[in-house]
C-alpha cells in the first residue's frame, strides 16, 4: 500500500512570477487539501515567511527582484527557516542547472513543464521527509548521528568555525578571501561527509564536537 501524506494542515509558498502557472498549480494543490500561499519574488516571499513560516516552499529559479538562488541561500542561511523543505520550478533542464540548484540550497529540482501529479509527489515525498527528521519544536533538541571518523580538511575546519560563530556563507567568504561559491563547496562538501542537514546542524555538531 502506498504511503500518504495527509494534507491536512500542511502550509505551502508558492514563489513565481507567471500568474498563470500560480493560478494553475494553486488550485491543483488546494484541490489536493493543501493551503497555499503566494509570492511573486523571492523578496516578497520573505517578507512573507516575516509573518507566517510554511511547510514547503515551491519556488521558480528566475524571478525578477530576487531570484530563486538567492531566495534558497539566504533562508538556508537564517536558523528560522533552513528546515523548510524547497522545490524549485524551472525552465532550464540541463544537469549543470540541477546541479546549481541543488547545490543552493533546494531539496528538489523540478523541470517545467512537468505533470500536476508529479508535482504532488514530490511535495508528499518531501514531508515525509522532512517527518522523518523531526518536528520543528524538537529538531534542535534531537541529538546528531554523524559518523566518529568524520575528517575534515585544514580550510573545512576554518569555515566551520566561522559558521559556528553564526557569519553567514558571505561573511565566511570575506574573511577568508575567497568566493561565496567555495564557501558554498566547502559547507556542502561538510553537509555530504556528517550527513547532516543544514548549516544550524552543522554549526551545532562543530560546537559539540569541538571543532569550532
């Protein structure tokens, strides 16, 4: 028998800027007993998320104001919403631009135009997913399962020190006189090696471990 998510109660952000694709897929998840809330920019999606925090966020990558890459790496960036499941919607398919956003911060990359079902899918997988790891009132508190032979390079060991002090991927890449795309490489590359999460569980392992 397959495994269900209940809608019920599920919150969903909607980022993009075709009304007609809003229109579409909001009425198809509402239909689904999903509750849909929508933005047309990334900057507009956190002012939102000022006000009320999702379950998911389903977001397009190109995006006037601020994009969808942007968008994901500043929410991964802040402790309040680096949990939240993201799926991002976009036009361009080839496996660099995968690559790209799942390596900004998405949990999915979904290619346009795609199936309505398909896009249902993937929001129930990801929930389920995102249950497994625990709600947000106690993921904090849950203890972390990294690996005791975890090794980290010379530079790893000095970014995650800058990320246990809280700096952000940009204020890491100042410091250390390097791109915010090699601090991008190195945190994933970090994430890939604990099997960690996020940058807050990375930070919280560094301190605990005494790494940083």
């Amino acid at each position: 028998m397959k495994e269900m998510v209940s809608a019920e109660a599920h919150h969903l952000l909607l980022v993009d800027d075709d009304p007609n694709l809003v229109l579409l897929v909001k009425d198809y998840l509402e239909f689904r007993g999903y509750a849909v809330i929508t933005a047309d920019s990334g900057r507009a999606a956190l002012a939102i998320l000022e006000e009320t925090v999702p379950d998911m966020i389903i977001c397009d990558v190109m995006m006037p104001e601020m994009d969808g890459y942007t968008f994901v790496q500043q929410l991964r960036e802040d402790d309040r919403f680096s949990w939240i499941p993201v799926l991002f919607l976009s036009a361009k398919g080839q496996s660099q631009d995968r690559v790209k956003g799942l390596n900004s911060g998405a949990d999915v990359y979904m290619v346009k135009p795609f199936e309505p079902e398909e896009l249902v899918a993937q929001v129930e997988s990801s929930l389920r997913q995102s249950s497994r790891r625990g709600s947000r009132s106690t993921m904090s508190e849950s203890s972390l399962r990294v690996p005791e032979d975890v090794e980290l390079t010379p530079t790893e060991l000095k970014v995650v020190r800058y990320v246990a002090q809280g700096m952000s991927n940009r204020d890491v890449a100042e410091h250390t006189n390097v791109s915010q795309r090699t601090i991008e490489s190195h945190v994933s590359n970090m994430l890939g090696k604990t099997g960690l999460n996020n940058r807050t569980e990375l930070a919280r392992w560094a301190i605990e471990s005494k790494r940083a």
